[in-house]
C-alpha cells in the first residue's frame, strides 16, 4: 500500500512540474539560444533523468560538418530542435541539400558510429513534439505528435528516455553480481591448493591472484588486449603447466618493452606491458587443477562480459569475496551507487552540476566567453581531492571518479564538437581529470588491491566513453596514475602523511557500522585513544568524525560520512557533538534515520544516517527525511546535533524530570538466566507439580509482552519464608539455577547478587500501587508508543518504565503527538526501533503550562483515548497502535486527534502544525529552561 502512494504521490508531482514547464515555455523559444535550457530542464525537472547534465549531450558535431541538437546516448535517441513556429514539414537547405528537420536528424544519425545510432529521433520547434521510432515501418510518417500544452497528459511518452538508464544500472549491477559469484568459486577452488591457506602470506598471495585474473578478464574484453587474449593464451595450455604459464604471463606484462626477453613465444608478446604495480611484485600460485582452468576460462571468463561490470558494484562484491570475514557471514555485499549519491550529490555533485548547467545555458553569452568558462570548470574540477579515510574496495573514491569523468566528457563534448582530437600525445592530452586526485586508507589488505584495481577498471571505461567524445584512441596502457590508497588503521594513521589537508577538497566515505557493544577490545583501545573515557558509549564511527575534525580544522575542507543512526540519538550526541560544534564545526547538510541497504545476496540492512559537517558555515542547508511515502528535503536555517531544524542544545541523561512531577522508574531486572521467569506453560507444569507455589507466582512483563498482549509470569519470593521456599524443591532448583548463573557472570554486581538468587537482581517495585507502563522499544513505524495503566500488581521488567501513581492527565501527555515527536528526535535507537530511556527523554521534556481549564480538557481527552481502546475488546496494543490498520480503529484515532490537539494547545501552538515545527519549539522549551537553571 505504501508503495502505491509513494506512486500516486509522485506521479502528481511529476504532473504538475509538466504543467509548470508548459506554462513557463509557452510562446518561447529560440534553436540557437534556448535548446539547452529547455532540454535541460524537461530532462532533469519534469521527465526525472537524474543525471542529465552528463547523459544528455548538445550540439555534437558529425561528419558531415554540422551538429546534432542533442543526443541522449543511454535512450539511444537524438533530437532536432527547431525555433518556435518553424514548419517542421517544410524542407531546408542543409549542407547543400533540401531536407526536412527529420531528414536533417536521419542524415547525422546515420553519420554516427554503428554503436552510437540511435533507435529514436525526436522533432521539436518548443510547441510540437514529434517522436519518431526508427525500428517502425515507415518512421518518417508514422511519428508520435502532441502539444507542449499537452505535456502532463502525455508525458507517459517520454518515459522511455530515462528506462534505458535505468535498464543499464540493472544490467551492470546484474553482470557484477555474477562476475562476484564466479570469482567466489574459483576463489575457493584456488584456496584449496594452497599448502597453508591460512596463513597471511598465502592469503596475500591468493587475493592478489584474484585481483590480477580480474583485471586480465576485463582488459580482454574490454579491448586493451586482442580480442580473446588470456583465454587463447590459456586454452592449450594443460593443467599442469597453467601454473608456469601464468608466471610468465605476469612477468610479460610488468616488463617494459626494452626489459622483454627477445625468444618469448609469440603467444606471450602480443600482451602489452601494463604497468602500474599490479603485477609487479612474485605471489604464491599453487597448481592448477584442470577444474580450476577449465572454471575460469569456460565459466568465467568465457561466462561473463566483463567490460559490462560495474566498478563501483564490483568492488564491494569482489571485496566481500576475498574477505575472509564477510565470507563467513554469508552473501556477498556492496555499496550501490544510489546510496553512494545521496552523500556525494549534496556534498559537491549537485553544486558542480549546477555551475555547469549554468555555463551552458547562459544567455547572451558568447562563444569565446563559454569556451574559457567550461576550460576555467574543466580545471576546477581537475584539481578537487577526495580523501577516503576508510575506503574498503573504494566504492565511494570510485564512483565520485566516475561521475567527474562524466563531467569532464561534457565539458570536452563542447569545447572539442568542431574537431577531431587525431593523436595527441599524453602531454597534450584534453583529460585533465586523474586517478591521482583520489586517495584513502584502509586497513584491509586484500581491499587495498580491490581498490586500485576498481579505480583503474573505472579510468579504463571512463577513456572508452571519452574517445567518443574527442574522435581519438586514447592510450590506455601502460597504466600510468593510479589512486594513493594506503595499508593502515586509519585511527592510527597520521591523515595528514597521507594527504597534507592543505590540499584536500572533501572527506567522503561509510566506515565500519560497528555499535558500541560489539567492538573489540583493539576497537575499544582506538577509542579510548582518541575520545578517552568520554567515550565508552560511542559507536565505533563517532572516532572518524572527531579525527576529521583534527584533519579540517582551519580549513575549507568539507566531509560527509554514512554512519550508524545512534550518534546523532539518546546518550551519545552529547560526547560526540558538542565538543566539535564547540570547536566551530557546522552541520550543513544530513539524511536522517534510512535504511542502508548494502545490496548483498545475504540482504544485511542497517539503519543509518548521512551527515555532512564542516568549520565552513553553509547557509543552504539541506535536510532529507525518510517515511514509508519516500523523502521529503527541505532547506533549512541550521541542523543541530539530533539532525533537526532547532536549537543547538546537548540533552544528557538528567537524573530527576526537568519538568514532570512524577518519576518515571525503570523496571526490575531479574538477572536470572530466565530461571525466575515463567511462560504460561512453564507456569502451569510447576503449579502441577508443586501447587505451593502458586501463591509466589505473579504476572510479568518486559515492553514487548505488554505491547501485544503476551502472558508471562515470574516467581516473586520478596516475601517468601526460607523454610517455605526449602519444601518447594522445584522452585528451590531455579533459585539454585540463578545463583549458579550470577557466580559465573563476569560482573562483580552481578556475583554478588549470587547471595540472594530467590530476588531479582534490581527491585524498584514491590508489586503495591497502579503505574502507567511505558514500554522502552517501540517500532519506528508507530506514531505513539503505545502506553498504558496496570492496576492489577503486574510487575514490570526492566525493558518496561513506570510511573506510579500517574492521572489520565499524565497519560494525556505523554501518549500526545508532543511527547512522541520528542521522543523520536532524542531516543536511542535499537536498529530502527526506538528506544525509550527515562533519563533522556522524559526527564528532559518539558511539559505544558498549561492551567486548570487545559489540565482538565487533556484529562477528558485522554479518557476518550482510553474508552475507545475499551470499544475494542480483545485488541492488543500492539494491534490497535498498527498503522497499517488503523482504519478499522476510527474512534481511536479521532481521540488520539482531540488529545494532540488539546496538549499542542497548552503548549501555546496551533494544533496540526508540521511536527518538525513542534520539535522545534519543544527544544526551544528545553533551551529556556536550561538556560534559567
């Protein structure tokens, strides 16, 4: 359901950027000084192509000595643009010949390469559009017409200009992922003929294997080799001599060309030398088994087009592969460049996409002016370093590379549409943007290689794509740059040995999504080492975000790391934010809480957050928020540390409410082992057969159980006589359970509770007295926590917070939107769920003034909340808090609706404002009342 909204909702979007575009193109338009403009925006704001500025091209020169309009090379589709009113029926004379502006495109398209024709010609004089299908019976007369005015009804026929683009990214992230699986087996097979697999050596040797096989699989169907090399090279050879030849094959291509041993066979000369270190240094190689040869040649290399491969996929695929770690999770996993584009595009992406539209769709600008525009651009962008400072296979330095190549294809498909660029040497070649410019550390042998080899992989595609542009071969090997990414523990590491910050641009990357309970202890020691004591409760991430700080301070250097949701959540803001936004650090732009599907076979998700951060203070700040209906971005004031528009305020565990009248108390831990605690079986057995002990039996609850309405029980022995407990030998044997349990724990609060194992381990209630219960994990999907009254001694686990002796106005403001809305900017979270502390949330919320007549009206809306759950016998909480069936409990969100109100009311606000509004003046509460205390 919540997909065909998202659908709906977009798609009335995208209707009404058709209209707006229609409205602001009527009457208009000029061939000369308008068609990039107005391509550039029906592409990019009202067809959806998401990287117009590098796949729509303008004004490409063909043989024949004129230019195509524009050619849009992904949907294999070329368009002739006429001013407004020019009869598009009616033959010119263009290039000596009387042709019609069909005609015209037909002749430059058939002038093209074969690979570069197109399926599609489309006509348009800025009111008429006409698409003419080339693989149709008679494409000159049979074409597809309708009216600019006629754009939002139609625009379902331009569709098909951003499918092929779309189609691509699923071929080359399809083509990677069996390129991965493949690898995966040889990789295995190859490992099995080591004499000592494990060890480093050996496991260097064979991940540099793979890496050497991968990019000779590549080279030859790329075209860097002839046609077919390696596998011909190859074919003949037996098993046991594959090894040998193999040898020889990478001393040939790390030799230069004046090192070559002369009597070498002619199968072995007529590989070039590459170069760039990758073959350079002896690996172990074991013997080949005929199964391994035949694997990599027939299923392999022979299985698979490896000049289709993604880079920026493969190298997180190909890294999972060699990992021995990730291998023995299961599944194979990588970055996708979507997800990658959500930190590069705000990042610099969308702003140099920007100033190169804005080059090219300048009026009134000359020719010459343009020209030294995009060259001053072209340099601009040549001279940006990216620093990686935790990079794994480099799928992050990869596809930035990529991108800047795409830019720099455009630039050079202006600047270079009036001449072929026939052999220009290296020195004076048009590409100004190198592998060079990218750099990264990372502490991962076999991803170190994974990194390189993807980079160079993405230099070699990036020089196919160019040759189109300039009309020349470009030298591809030997290999000349490739990126500086370093070996090494980058919260080791001296950043600046690496890449002096003088000279870096920006900081990109995700590093490890490790949470503070599960690092190990040399993890912990890196921590320690950096945040000291300080630290003890921060996500393994928050130490990159205080060592780039150290790196960018005093600097224009902008970052942006991918990091999990929870240092921007509950207890760990305050040790992380507040000492860098003291140093002056801003928060210019950040996605908040989304799922980081990291595409792997295995579908590991893992709920994070984007920030981007700088000293370099942005005023167009941008902030992306994510709900089951899609994103909604908005520009904003400023960010502060919980990712909110709002005050810059710390909120640190406060141990007494700033506002409340009553405590809220965390439940008893029972620390037992689950030996004191009881399923409704487990329940019924022990009363059989011991029914003393039914009078020491009470109702139990942790959150979960109390949200959807499961039973549970637990021996409660506060009172229980020791000769009483000792005639109850089953009981007897849990308490004995427990204290063996507690002797062996490794906590020395814990041993000592040993001496009491019949208690609970922390009592804080004594089973007397109603309290409200407020379970501590709540999934992210509801809009309320559901909360409720226990009048009947339940005791409450210590995942379920009470407060004893709370009215219905209490419960009235504490189940309101206000509260909820608070709670979901200040909670921890536990993956996506929240996670409710006492300490965090409720004793730092600030309450309503609110006076008696207020008071009263919330206390008859929370008695309304209550009466409708009434009305709804037999529904749990966690069945009337679903939003997906919310509609079958209509009385209850209309009192839900009246309660908001009523509490949005005393707190001063008009009822039903945008909640980012509401949270913003909650933390303006929060702000005034710290400040006066």
């Amino acid at each position: 359901m919540g997909g065909d909204v998202n659908y709906a909702a977009e798609k009335r979007k995208r209707v009404q950027r058709a209209k707006d575009f229609a409205e602001k193109w009527k009457g208009r338009g000029y061939e000369k000084g308008d068609t990039a403009s107005f391509w550039l925006e029906l592409l990019r704001d009202v067809v959806g192509m998401t990287d117009v500025t590098t796949s729509a091209r303008f004004e490409t020169s063909t043989n024949k000595r004129g230019y195509i309009d524009v050619v849009i090379r992904d949907a294999k589709t070329v368009i002739e643009q006429k001013s407004l009113g020019v009869d598009l029926d009616k033959p010119e004379l263009r290039q000596g010949i009387m042709v019609t502006p069909y005609q015209q495109a037909k002749n430059y398209a058939d002038s093209l390469r074969n690979s570069e024709r197109p399926d599609t010609i489309i006509v348009c004089d800025f009111d008429h559009f006409r698409i003419h299908d080339l693989d149709s019976d008679d494409p000159e007369n049979g074409y597809t017409h309708f009216r600019l005015e006629e754009l939002p009804e139609q625009l379902h026929l331009l569709d098909f200009l951003v499918e092929p683009e779309l189609e691509r990214r699923r071929r080359e992230e399809k083509v990677s992922l069996d390129a991965g699986a493949l690898i995966g087996k040889l990789y295995d097979l190859l490992r099995a003929q080591y004499i000592d697999p494990d060890s480093d050596e050996s496991k260097h040797s064979l991940n540099v294997l793979c890496v050497r096989l991968v990019f000779l699989l590549f080279a030859e169907d790329a075209g860097l080799f002839r046609k077919n090399a390696f596998y011909r090279y190859l074919k003949p050879v037996p098993a046991d001599r594959a090894r040998a030849a193999l040898k020889e094959l990478f001393a040939q291509l790390r030799a230069k060309p004046e090192e070559r041993d002369p009597y070498a066979s002619a199968a072995l000369k007529a590989f070039p030398y590459v170069n760039g270190g990758l073959f350079e240094a002896d690996v172990e190689i074991p013997q080949l088994t005929q199964e391994i040869v035949d694997v990599l040649l027939d299923e392999v290399s022979e299985g698979t087009d490896w000049s289709q491969i993604s880079p920026t996929v493969f190298g997180g695929v190909f890294e999972s592969t060699l990992n021995p770690e990730t291998r023995r999770a299961g599944g194979m996993h990588y970055t996708s460049p979507q997800n990658i584009h959500k930190l590069i595009d705000p990042l610099f992406l969308d702003d140099l996409k920007a100033e190169l539209d804005t080059i090219l769709t300048a009026e009134g600008v000359g020719d010459r002016k343009r020209r030294n525009d995009l060259i001053r651009f072209h340099d601009k962008i040549a001279a940006l370093t990216f620093f990686d400072p935790a990079c794994g296979s480099g799928n992050f330095l990869t596809e930035t590379y990529i991108q800047l190549r795409k830019l720099e294809n455009k630039i050079l498909s202006v600047i270079h549409h009036d001449q072929a660029m026939f052999g220009f040497t290296e020195e004076h070649s048009p590409l100004k943007v190198s592998l060079k410019q990218f750099h990264g550390i990372e502490i991962n042998d076999f991803a170190v290689n994974v990194a390189t080899t993807a980079m160079w992989i993405a230099e070699l595609q990036a020089n196919a794509e160019a040759e189109t542009v300039v009309y020349s071969q470009i030298k591809d090997l030997p290999l000349r740059d490739s990126a500086h990414v370093v070996l090494g523990n980058a919260l080791q590491a001296d950043w600046a040995e690496v890449l002096d910050p003088s000279e870096c641009d920006y900081i990109i990357g995700n590093p490890p999504f490790i949470g503070y309970s599960n690092l190990s202890p040399d993890q912990k020691a890196d921590r320690t080492r950096i945040f000291g004591k300080d630290g003890n409760l921060l996500d393994y991430v928050a130490c990159w975000y205080r060592l780039a700080a150290d790196y960018m301070e005093g600097t224009t250097i902008q970052a942006a790391l991918v990091s999990t949701n929870s240092i921007c959540q509950g207890q760990q803001v305050l040790p992380l934010w507040r000492p860098l936004f003291d140093r002056g650090v801003s928060i210019n732009f950040a996605h908040r809480t989304f799922v980081w599907a990291s595409e792997s076979s295995d579908a590991a998700h893992v709920h994070v957050v984007i920030v981007g951060f700088s000293f370099i203070d942005r005023p167009d700040k941008l902030l992306f928020t994510y709900d089951r209906t899609g994103v909604t971005i908005e520009q904003v004031d400023q960010i502060n540390a919980y990712l909110v528009d709002a005050p810059h305020v710390f909120i640190g565990r406060r141990p007494r409410p700033i506002s409340a009248s009553l405590p809220m108390i965390r439940g008893c831990q029972p620390s037992d082992g689950r030996n004191l605690l009881l399923t409704p079986k487990e329940r019924s057995e022990l009363i059989e057969a011991e029914p003393a002990a039914a009078e020491w039996v009470r109702e139990f609850s942790m959150g979960a159980e109390f949200i959807s309405g499961e039973d549970r029980y637990c021996l409660w022995l506060v009172d229980c006589p020791m000769q009483t407990l000792a005639n109850m030998p089953k009981v007897l044997d849990r308490v004995n359970k427990v204290k063996e349990m507690r002797l062996a724990s490794t906590k020395a609060a814990t041993r000592k509770k040993a001496s009491t194992p019949w208690l609970f381990d922390e009592i804080r209630y004594h089973g007397e007295g109603a309290y409200l219960a407020v379970p501590s994990v709540s999934s992210e999907r509801r809009q309320y926590i559901p909360i409720g009254f226990v009048t009947d001694g339940m005791i409450p686990g210590n995942k379920l917070y009470f407060v004893p002796d709370a009215t219905e106005y209490d419960f009235g403001v504490l189940t309101s939107r206000a509260h909820n809305a608070w709670m979901r900017n200040v909670a921890g979270r536990l993956k996506s769920d929240y996670n409710y502390a006492n300490t965090i949330v409720y004793n730092n919320l600030v309450w309503p003034d609110a006076d008696a007549h207020e008071q009263l009206l919330i206390t008859d809306c929370a008695r309304a909340v209550l009466d409708a759950r009434a009305q709804y016998a037999g529904a749990t909480l966690k069945e009337l808090y679903d939003p997906d069936k919310a509609f079958l409990y209509s009385d209850l969100v209309q009192a839900h609706k009246a309660l908001d109100d009523a509490v949005e009311r005393a707190y001063g606000l008009e009822p039903g404002l945008d909640e980012k509004d509401l949270v913003a003046h909650l933390f303006e509460l929060y702000r005034q009342a710290t400040e006066e205390a």
